[in-house]
C-alpha cells in the first residue's frame, strides 16, 4: 500500500496538487472498501507529509522559477536598453550623415541653379540680340519691299486711272455712237461682217443685197447655202440693236424698280416682235431665199435678256419663221453652212475623180493592146535573138580553129624548134 502511495505523490507532484488530491481521494476511497477502518490515521498522516514536502518543493521550485525570470527580465532589460543606447547613436550618426549631406546638397543645388540661371541670363541675351537683329533686318526688308509695293501700286493706280479716263472717253464715244440709229446699226453690220469672214469661205455671202427686181428692200447679208442650184437660195441676215429699250431694263435693274423692270421688258419684247415681223415680210423670198431668216443682236446681253423672256424665241420662230441669234450662236451656225460648202466641195471632187478613174480605165485598155503587141514583137525578138546567138557561136568556133592552126604553123616554121617534140599532136 506504501508503495501505491509513493506511486501517487509522484504522480501528483507531474500532474499538479488538485489532480493528486483527488487520485489520494480515489484510492483512498478504495483503500477504506478493502481494509476497513484500520490504518486510516496513518495514511492520512502520511498523505500530508507527502503534500507538505510537495508544498515545499513547489515553493522552492517556484522562488527559482521568480529568480530565474527576474536574471532573464534584468538581462531582456539591459540588453533593450543596451539596444536603445545602439539605435539613438546610429540614428544620431546618420542624422548628422543626413544633415551634412543635405547641406552640401543644398550648396550644390544654389551653385548649380546660380550657374544655370548665368547661362540662361547670357543666352537670352544672344537670343534677343539676333532676334533684334533678325527682326530689324526683317522689318526693314518689309518696310522696303511694302514701299516698292505701295509705289507699283501707285503707278498701277496712275495708269489705271489713266485707263479709266481713256476708258470713259470711250465710253462717252460708244454712248455717241449708239445714240445715232445709223451709226449704231453700222457697228452690228461690221461685227457680223467679221464673224461672216472669220466662218464662211470667200464668196460664200453678199452685202446689202436686193433679193427681187421687183422689190427696193435690201438685207445687210444674203449666204449663199451649199445646195446643187444654178442660182442656189440665199440665207436673209439682218441685224438690229435696240439701245432704248435695253438701256431702260438695265437702268431698272440697277435701280431695283421691278415695276420699271416688267415695263422696259414688256418694251423690248414689242420691239424684237416688230423687227421680226419686219424681217420676216421683207426677207423671205421662197425660192429666191430658205423658207427662214435670222435677226442678229450685236450683244451677248441682249440676247440673254430676249431669251430670258418666257416661249418669245420659240413663239417669234415659229410664227415668223425668224431665227434669233447673238454673237455666241451665230458662229456655230455659220460653221453649219460651212460645213455644207466641204461636203459639196467634196462632192464635186467625187465628181471629178469619178470621171478621172474613167478616162483611167480607158487608157489602161488601150495600154494593155499596146503591151500585147510589145509580147508578140518580143516574142519574135527574142527567137531572132537565140538565131544570132547560134550563129555567133557558129562564128566564134570557126575563129578559135583558124587561130589554132596559125599558132602551129608557126611553130612548124621556126627552126630553133626542130629537134624538139612535136607539139602539134594535142591539137588533132
């Protein structure tokens, strides 16, 4: 029993005391159902000796275990503070590094933006001085050409001035020019004069022009049109320039005044009406003149106010077989006419190189008997000629025998030549 005891101290003393106390107790309770009452004191007893001497041992154990930690916490502490002394020191030493450096730093950084802001200062200065410079150069160079430009234009503005004045001595010329009827008419007869010459061929037209022998109305231009005739039809032209009416639509065109504008377009159209009317009666001859007659407006612009009035072109065509024409129109249909005259030109070359080929071909048959006699007196010639070639050959031989038969008797006859070879025995 003893030494279940000794088994549970020990046990009690790795376990801890509240654990043996009630292992003490287990047993204890077992110890008391086998044996009884007895010996109950004396384990007891011993159960507290064993828990004093534990007690003990605990105590001391933990008086070192105090002693121990407070050694560990005195070396943890002189060592953290040892640590600390270390720390402060590199700190403060890399804090004067660090300052020091800085310092130095900032000293360089002044001398460097000191230095910088010299050569900045220097530059800026040659920089403004050739952009002076370029400047002035520049500015001189404007000014001087600016100056020449201002004198051309001057003198430009003197000449054109100079032309504006000859330009509207002109002007005052063709305002006196057109305010006489027959002046003004004149001056449509030689621009359409000038386009008749610069289109149509010479010949092709005739000026003022009495069409009948009955009639005393002359038209300015009859063309003669490219057709087959004896006497071939005339194209009647005539041309008409009215100023009043014209000049009234553009003053109110200018003036803004579309009242004055339809009045002065109303004018005009009455007038081409009349002149076509005219044309018309006094021009159209069929078949001494084509079944149609052209009123020529010296002025493109003219004619553009007359084709901007609605269906009047058409209507004046149609009714009084009258073609209205302006400078622009007026070539293209002379090239028209012209193109007529090539094409009966042409024709009449046909014509001719027609009858050529004829006479050509007639003169090739009678070529062909003369070729046919030339054959046959070939053919005899060339017979006669192989008989006078027999007969020369003929000839020839007998030749070549007799100069043969001479050289042999000579030779014969020579007497330096009588102990040699007979010579004449290749020639039997």
């Amino acid at each position: 029993m003893f030494d279940t005891l000794t088994t549970i101290a020990i046990w009690g003393a790795a376990l801890g005391s509240g654990l043996a106390c009630l292992l003490l107790l287990a047993l204890l309770a077992q110890l008391r159902q086998r044996e009884g009452g007895q010996g109950e004191e004396d384990l007891l007893a011993r159960l507290y000796v064993m828990m004093e001497r534990e007690g003990s041992a605990r105590m001391a154990d933990a008086e070192n275990q105090r002693a121990r930690l407070a050694e560990i916490e005195r070396v943890l502490t002189s060592r953290i503070e040892q640590r600390h002394q270390d720390t402060s020191q590199g700190l403060g030493r890399i804090a004067n590094i660090v300052s020091r450096e800085m310092g130095e730093m900032r000293l360089n950084q002044s001398e460097a933006l000191r230095t910088m802001a010299t050569d900045s200062a220097s530059q800026l200065e040659a920089i403004r001085l050739a952009v002076n410079e370029r400047l002035h150069e520049a500015v001189e160079r404007q000014m001087q050409t600016s100056f020449q430009r201002v004198l051309e234009q001057l003198s430009a503005m003197q000449k054109a001035m100079g032309e504006v004045s000859a330009m509207t001595a002109q002007v005052g010329d063709l305002k006196r020019l057109f305010s006489n009827v027959k002046t003004r008419g004149g001056w449509g007869e030689a621009q359409l004069r000038a386009i008749l010459d610069d289109v149509l061929p010479e010949g092709a037209y005739e000026m003022n022009c009495r069409l009948s022998d009955k009639s005393r109305d002359v038209v300015e231009f009859a063309v003669r049109m490219p057709v087959k005739a004896s006497v071939p039809p005339v194209l009647a032209i005539d041309s008409k320039f009215p100023t009043e009416a014209y000049e009234r639509l553009l003053q109110a065109v200018e003036d803004v005044n579309p009242d004055a504008e339809r009045a002065a377009r109303r004018a005009l159209e009455t007038t081409v009406r009349i002149e076509a009317r005219k044309i018309a009666a006094k021009y159209i001859q069929s078949p001494v003149t084509v079944e149609f007659a052209v009123l020529y407006l010296p002025t493109d612009g003219l004619y553009a106010e007359v084709a901007r009035i609605p269906g009047l072109i058409d209507e004046i065509g149609r009714t009084s077989r009258v073609i209205i024409m302006g400078p622009g129109l007026m070539p293209a249909m002379l090239r028209t006419i012209h193109l007529g005259y090539v094409t009966l030109a042409l024709e009449k070359r046909t014509d001719d190189i027609a009858r050529l080929l004829g006479a050509t071909r007639q003169e090739m048959l009678r070529m062909d008997g003369v070729l046919e006699k030339l054959a046959r007196n070939a053919s005899a010639m060339t017979s006669s000629i192989d008989e006078a070639r027999r007969r020369t050959g003929i000839v020839t031989r007998q030749l070549r025998d007799l100069d043969t038969a001479s050289f042999v008797g000579d030779m014969t006859d020579d007497p330096a030549h009588h102990e040699a070879p007979p010579v004449a025995a290749p020639f039997e």
